[in-house]
C-alpha cells in the first residue's frame, strides 16, 4: 500500500513559491489511479516524490508502512516502476536493449535465465515479439511507447508510475495504450498511477482520479464524482459540459461555431 502524507514541495530554497501543498493521498491497490490537471498543477512533481526522485520539503510517502526514503534505491525499484514524462534516451538502442534495462534492479546488468524469461514475457505482453532487433528510432511512436511499457513491465513491480503515456501517440494508439495500461491491472494485478492529459481517457479507464491544481488536491473519487462541471470547471478554469456516455460521464469543453 502506498500512503502520500502531508507533502509540501518547493524548488526554490526556503519554500517560497510552493509545488505542492500538503498533498494526502491513499493509493488504491490494484486499480488505476488517474491524475490530471492542467500544465504545472505538480502532477509530475507529485509522481517524483512518491518514487523518491524528488525529496520533499516535508511529510513522507509510505510503502507498506516504510517511509520510502528508507529504503535502499535497488530495493525500491523492485516495488515502484516510473515511466517519465520525456524519456532521456540519446544513444541508438534496441528494443531488447531497453527491456533488459528493466530488469537491472534484478540482474546488476547480468542476465540470468530467469530474467530472460521476464524480458521475453514483456515483449510478449506488448505486442514487441519479432521486433527486438530494431533500433528504437525505426519504430512508430505506438511501438516506441509499447517497448518502453516492456521496460517497465520487465522491471516486474506491483506500483507501476507512468507520466503522460500518450504523449505523441494518435487516436488508434492512444485507445490501445489504455486498454494496455488496463490489462496491467485486471490481468497482471499492478497498481497503476498514471498522468492523463485527456480527460476523458481518465474518466473512461480509471477506477479513482485525483484532479490537481496549482500543487493541491481538488477532487478525488470514483470518475463520476470528479468528472463533474463543478470540480472540472475549478480545476481547469473553463466552462465544461458534461454528458453521459456508456454510463460513464464525458466532457465536452467547446462550443461549434453556429
Ligand atoms: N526541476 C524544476 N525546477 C524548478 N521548477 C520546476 C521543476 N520542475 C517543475 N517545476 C515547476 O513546478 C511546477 C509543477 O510542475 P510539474 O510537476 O511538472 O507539473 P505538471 O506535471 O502537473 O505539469 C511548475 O510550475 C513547474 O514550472
Ligand atoms: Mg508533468
């Protein structure tokens, strides 16, 4: 179980111009948790510190009740996988290259047969079999996307934090993507947290959605009590309409010219 208390956050000294503002959270296992917010609310900040990549002015996250800044790096990137934002990749890699990455908190770079296996299952798992040869930059952006969740999924944690995976993917990727990342909890039983840009795709995918605004928490809940007009229109500042669709609520955010 993860337990984010009482996070404040600053990247400037003294705290001045704060990040994040006392940010409590109780991670639902097993499900997907949606973040969204509009540009700079402190989502990736937020996913940063519950990795301990970002240290926190003050509060703690827990990890099965262990404050995670005590627990060693290798240790915990057994329990947490973090798929950023903007992947710093520069040097020309294969697909197999990069999923063994995953498996480095296990393997120290030296793969066993067991962590073979796990690489294989990954690139099973998304699709990537028969393409483990190709260079990263001769795949479409849904294959690139796909071979960096095999990252992840080789890295066989329970907490699996990814930050805007639909970045630069099109509309048939991006359906597919979610329906990945669902799998990942319904099939594979992780527990995913994952940064949304379209709202939407949360509404539809996510079993709880936590809506961010200038580093606070808004609203939270089960899709239908956070896809509302009134924590919608609060958290992006924007006249929203909110429809049903499939038993689900939707969000219309433009008028058509008349
Ligand atoms: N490394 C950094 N140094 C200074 N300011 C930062 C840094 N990273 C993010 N910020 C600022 O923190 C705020 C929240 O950023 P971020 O967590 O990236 O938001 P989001 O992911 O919701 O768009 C923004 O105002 C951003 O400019
Ligand atoms: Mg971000």
């Amino acid at each position: 179980m993860i337990e984010v208390k009482n996070i404040n956050q600053s990247y400037t000294k003294h705290g001045k111009k704060k990040i994040l503002e006392n940010i409590n959270l109780t991670v639902k296992e097993k499900a997907i948790t949606a973040l969204i917010g509009s540009n700079g609310a402190g989502k990736s900040t937020l996913l940063g510190v519950m990795s301990n990549l970002i240290a926190p002015l003050s509060g703690e996250v827990l990890i099965d009740g262990t404050d995670i800044r005590s627990i060693k790096p290798c240790e915990l990137a057994k329990k947490i996988a973090v798929l950023k934002q903007t992947q710093h990749i520069n040097i020309r890699i294969t697909v197999e290259d990069l999923v063994e990455f995953g498996r480095f908190p296990h393997s120290k770079g030296r793969l066993n047969d067991f962590d073979r296996k796990k690489v294989k299952e990954s690139l099973a798992y998304m699709s990537l079999t028969g393409l483990e040869n190709r260079y990263l930059d001769e795949l479409s952006g849904g294959q690139r996307q796909r071979a960096f969740i095999a990252m992840i999924l080789a890295q066989d944690t329970p907490y699996i934090f990814l930050d805007e995976p639909l970045n630069n993917l099109d509309i048939k990727y991006s359906v597919e993507m979610m329906k990945v990342i669902r799998s990942l909890v319904t099939e594979l039983g992780k527990t995913v947290i994952v940064v949304l840009h379209d709202i939407n795709f949360a509404s539809a995918y996510a079993d709880y959605i936590v809506a961010m605004k200038k580093g606070r928490i808004i609203g939270e809940g089960h899709p239908d009590q956070v896809i509302t007009k009134e924590v919608l229109d609060k958290v992006f500042d924007h006249d929203f309409n909110i429809v049903s669709y499939q038993g689900r609520n939707t969000c219309l955010y433009f008028d058509c010219v008349s």
